[in-house]
C-alpha cells in the first residue's frame, strides 16, 4: 500500500460508493431507459479499478474475496437459465414476464424476468472485466 497517497485512497472510498449506486440506478432503470446490465456491469468494474488504482491487489482481494471467474460462471448461469425458462414453459424463445411490486426504497415497481437475465449479464461483464484486470496486473 502507498502511504503518500491518503487523500486519492479516501476519495477514493467515497467515489466507489458512488458509483457503485449509480451504476444500480442503471441496472434497475434498463428497462425503461439506457442502462442495464451491461452498463451496469462495466460501471462497477470501473470501481473496483478505481480502488486498484488507490491501494494494492492485495488490499482490494481482501475487501472482496470473490474468484471472479466463478462470478462468471453465476453471471452465464442465470443468463441461460433465464432463456431456457421460456422453454420449459412452452413459449416462444426469450419470453418474459413482469409484474408489479412495492418495494422498499424503490415504491411501486415492474419486476421483469429479463432483470433476472441482466442480472446475469451484470456479473458476467463484472466477471471477466475484473479477471482480465487482474490478470494483467498480477504479471507486473
């Protein structure tokens, strides 16, 4: 870890946090505007750098102890799994259903079965961003 670099590190910490809520706000509002989980995916892995960026590898596995590439795995999962899920029930490919839910902070919200596929594209994007990341940054 640095120690010359304590106000990057502390803003740092901050700006994480905002992004990481920004980057939900996006993930949840992809449906109805741009956004998504791949926006979504890619602004999360963007802070995770940022913290790469103000403290060590070590540190930031330490904070987040996840083998990325089984976040990968999870992302593919729920992604297949969501597709499929039409076929089961006997539906065209891709089909989707939604309802309404009052949810806590959000109010009265559309919950879509394709948020389960963004989802799923949301962790696979965070998965292999962050493992090409490090892998990079471990060979140096």
């Amino acid at each position: 870890m640095k120690t010359n670099d304590v106000i990057f590190q502390t803003v740092a910490k901050i700006v994480f946090f905002m992004i990481i809520f920004f980057a939900i706000h996006l993930f949840f509002a992809g449906h109805y505007y741009p956004g998504g989980g791949f926006v979504g995916g890619l602004l999360t892995s963007g802070a995770i750098v940022l913290l790469l960026l103000a403290f060590d590898m070590k540190t930031v596995r330490r904070g987040f102890p996840v083998d990325f590439k089984w976040l990968t795995a999870l992302g593919l999962l729920f992604s297949v799994g969501t597709a499929a899920g039409s076929l089961i029930f006997n539906v065209p490919f891709f089909t989707h259903a939604y309802d309404y839910f009052q949810l806590p902070l959000f109010g009265k919200t559309s919950l879509h079965t394709a948020m389960l596929f963004d989802l799923g594209v949301y962790l696979v994007v965070i998965g292999v961003t962050m493992t090409i990341i490090q892998t990079i940054g471990e060979s140096e």
